[in-house]
C-alpha cells in the first residue's frame, strides 16, 4: 500500500527528492503522514480537495480486503 502511495505522490509533485511517507500502524487502522515541498502542497491537495479525495479513495478501494483502514494526512 506504502508503495502505492509512494508512486501517485511521486507523479503528482515536481521534487521528487522532497517526498516523504511516514507509516504509523495502530490496532485497526494504518495511519500515512505524506509530506513534500511547502510550494508542492497544493499539487497533492488539489482545487477544493479533489486530489487528496481522489487518493483516499484509492488507498479505500485498494485496502477493501483489509480488516485495517487506511489514513491519509497531508502535512
């Protein structure tokens, strides 16, 4: 999941070298804290939140066979 994550953030921001994923595990959810470049936010967020819903729902319908839920939070 980690690696999907890792792949969309990266085709969507400009500095590559700046992206960072960190993964917390809690008992029935996996938390993932995505940074990147200050001036990047808004590429991983997009107009109105449509980016970052977009790719929570992917990380939902990826993790359907999951008993775990999966987190997004952009920093």
């Amino acid at each position: 999941m980690e690696e999907l994550l890792k792949f969309i953030v990266n085709a969507l921001v400009d500095d590559k070298d700046s992206v960072k994923i960190a993964k917390k595990e809690e008992e029935h959810a996996v938390i993932f804290e995505v940074s990147v470049a200050e001036n990047e936010v808004g590429k991983i967020i997009g107009k109105n939140g449509k980016i970052a819903q977009a790719i929570r729902f992917i990380l939902h319908s990826a993790s359907h066979d999951d008993d775990k839920k999966y987190i997004l939070k952009i920093k």
